[in-house]
C-alpha cells in the first residue's frame, strides 16, 4: 500500500470511529472477550498489533489525523462564516463581481502562488470599487472604495443581502458630491492617494509602490486592470484589481 493509500484508508477509519477507543473496540471479537476477560487487556493487545480482525492503527496516527481533519472541518466552518457573500443569492452583476473578490481581499492573498525556479510569488489582491450614484438626498456623488479595508471595517452582509446600497463615504480613499462640490481624498491602509497629479487622480499600492492609473482614458498601471460593471444598482460601477507580486 503506497502513501496516498494509506492516507485514505486512515482517513476513513478515523472518521468512522470517535475515539480511538472505539476503534480497538471494533477489532475485539466474543472470542478474544471470552478467553482474555478483560476488556483493558484485550484493547491493549489490538494496539500492540497481537489481536484485532483488521489494519493495525497507531494511536498517534489516529489521533493526530483526527485533529487535523478537525482543524481542517473547523478552518472551513470559519471560511464560510467570514465571507458573508456566501450562500447569498445574488442577482446583480456588480454584487456578483463583489462576492468574486471577497476572499482574495479580506484575506490580502490570491488562492493561487506562482513559482519560479528560486521563489515563490505571493501574489496578493486589491481591488478599488469606483461607484457613481445617488445618495438619499438625491444628490449625486461618486467616489473609489478601497474593499479590503472596508471588508474589515465594516459589515457587509447588508449589501449582499440587499438590505443597503454600498455607495462612497468621506471616508473613503475619494468621494466626490457633485451638487455640493465637495471633494475629500484619504489615504487607507492600502492605497497612497496622489491627488496633486495634473493629469488626474492616482493611487500607489504601499506594498509594491505600483501606481495605480483610475482615469478611463488611460491605462491602469503594471498588474492591473479596469473592469467596467453593468449593473441596475448604480447609474456607474467599475472594479480596478491589482495584483501585487512579491518574491518569498
């Protein structure tokens, strides 16, 4: 039986059994019961490997593959509970394009590494939510979102369960009320913003300095891109994802 075999065959004897215990109980016949009396004796026998009706089972492969399919059930649960995306039905595009995102950004890593022959690239993303609207005075504003940092600042269950509209706040990375002419730009934890640029608003990514280009006319910046999303929620919405890559 090779490795993988064994893996499996382990697996399916731990979770077949709660305890270890159990599983030595399971390889004791009437037999062995009636000729040695005692229960003790007739599991330490099984686990010395001098008894039993099946594969022999160290009890510390038994339970350290027990925890750490534990861990690995537990981790999952976690998952699931932290992106509030999940389960969700979904009907609009710009939602959708959020629920894609969501892990890659509240966890600050993509799922996938590339390699090279001497490093690992950890790749990393951030995307930047442009949205154009109307608040609830009517007015229209618009501003860029960083989405890491508002996953971890706030809620977002109400916008995935349709209970509010996400829209940009002055404390937002930019936010413009058109009406009132009021313009606010702040630095996150993620994004630089250079406002004094003549040719338009850019952000630099802190964790590989990249710029990040926001104007439609012109290209986004090495490792991103521009996603125009269609959407009945908002009478504008794009997503700019960048790709951070740094050598481990």
């Amino acid at each position: 039986m090779d490795q993988e075999e064994g893996l499996k065959a382990l697996d399916n004897i731990v979770t077949r059994f709660n305890t270890y215990e159990d599983f030595l109980d399971s390889q004791i016949t009437t037999v062995d019961l009636y000729y040695l009396e005692d229960e003790t004796l007739a599991r330490q026998l099984v686990e010395l490997g001098y008894r039993g009706t099946g594969e022999r089972v160290k009890r510390e492969d038994f339970e350290g593959r027990k925890a750490a399919i534990e861990i690995s059930r537990l981790a999952e649960r976690a998952q699931q509970k932290t992106l509030t995306s999940a389960g969700k039905d979904l009907q609009d595009n710009f939602l959708m394009a959020l629920a894609m995102r969501e892990e890659d950004n509240r966890n600050g890593k993509l799922s996938l590494n590339q390699q090279d022959a001497a490093h690992t690239l950890k790749k990393q993303l951030a995307s930047v939510i442009f949205i154009r609207d109307r608040n609830s005075y009517g007015q229209e504003i618009s501003g860029y979102i960083d989405y890491a940092h508002r996953l971890k600042t706030e809620d977002f269950e109400v916008y995935f369960s349709g209970k509010k509209r996400l829209l940009p706040r002055t404390t937002d990375i930019s936010f413009y009320n058109w009406d009132a002419d009021v313009a606010v730009c702040n630095s996150s934890p993620n994004y630089q913003v250079i406002a004094d640029n003549p040719e338009g608003l850019l952000f630099r990514y802190k964790r590989d300095r990249k710029i990040l280009n926001v104007d439609p006319k012109a290209q986004p910046g090495d490792n991103s891109t521009r996603i125009p999303i269609p959407t009945e929620l908002y009478i504008q919405a794009v997503i700019f994802d960048h790709i951070s890559r740094r050598k481990t």
